[in-house]
C-alpha cells in the first residue's frame, strides 16, 4: 500500500539540483504531466550545495536527497534533477535514487543522454528516459521495491540498455499497488 504521503500527494514539483539546460525542466514537467494524474509543476532551486563524491566526478545522491527530504512540503513530492552525473558510494553509478515511502527523489540526465555514451545528443530520448526514471522512482515513494519482471518500469536497471528494455510501463501487479495518480494516465 503506498504511504499516507504518496496517497494524499497533491502536486509534484521538479526542481534543479544545480545548472540545467534551458528550458529542461519545463520539458519534463510536460512530459512527465502527460503520464500522471497530479500536477507537476517546475519549482524553484533550493541553491543546493554541491555534494560530491570524494575523489571521483559524480554528485552523492544521497545528500542531494537528504537535502530535497529536508525541504519537502506537505502534499506535494518534490523531484530533484540534476545535470551531472549521481552515485552512492557503493554503486559506480545511479539513474536516480528515493527512499521506499518518501517524499523526495533525484534524478540524473547524465546518463539518459546519448551523448554520455559517445553518441550524437538526443534531448527527446533523454527526456524521455529521465521521465520514465522519475516514474521509477515515484513508485519507490509509494512504497515499492524492485519488480523481478524485467519488462516493468520497476525492474532494476544497471545500465542504460537495461533502462530502455524494461519500458516505461509498470507491470499488472505493481500497478495494482500504485496510488491512483501515479497511473492515471499511463499508457
């Protein structure tokens, strides 16, 4: 069952974790609006201060969700986005990153960008895997883990062809466990 927060959730707001592109978030609260039936709205930055790894090129998503935690408001979950690539120690890298009934998440479009792969930039197919990664993640604040079927956008991925052969869909029984707004417009 989801969390009294992620049922009652009221507006989901997309904010930077640091320089985005022009224009980036109001593209994914588009694109993002089109599958949910909550608001999603772009917010302010918070100013967030850099959280790197020590010694390597990556943010530490977990202070970065630390921080968005620390300033989410009531019905309303908020969706960090950074541009620069985000890991947790222990992992050589994350897509995103939330807490199982939470209230905050971050993403990364480093890596849903072809362009981290040595290949031409493409923003549409960027957007749309940030997108499905923002919905991953949503499900984990409404409580759900990773799905063992690996057509479901809840199945662990650990590399970008992992990402986009799971799909952007959640499976028959992790749908049933979803809030209503999470799936309202899925297609």
């Amino acid at each position: 069952m989801p969390t009294e927060a992620a049922r009652l959730a009221q507006a989901i707001d997309l904010v930077p974790t640091g320089e985005l592109p022009k224009g980036t978030l109001e593209a994914l609260a588009a694109r993002l609006s089109q599958k949910l039936a909550l608001a999603c709205h772009v917010g302010p930055g918070f100013g967030l201060p850099p959280a790197p790894i020590r010694g390597r090129d990556q943010l530490d998503a977990n202070e970065l969700l630390a921080a968005l935690e620390a300033r989410a408001a009531d019905g309303r979950l908020l969706v960090g986005v950074a541009g620069g690539d985000i890991a947790v120690p222990v992992f050589s890298f994350v897509f995103g990153l939330a807490r199982q009934g939470g209230r905050a998440c971050v993403v990364s479009l480093a890596r849903a960008d072809p362009s981290f792969y040595g290949l031409p930039p493409d923003p549409v197919l960027r957007d749309e895997r940030v997108v499905a990664e923002i919905r991953h993640e949503l499900g984990h604040l409404a409580t759900l883990e990773h799905c063992p079927r690996h057509t479901c956008l809840m199945s662990f991925a650990g590399s970008i062809e992992r990402a986009d052969a799971r799909g952007t869909e959640f499976c028959e029984a992790c749908r049933e466990q979803l809030p209503r707004w999470l799936v309202g417009r899925s297609t």
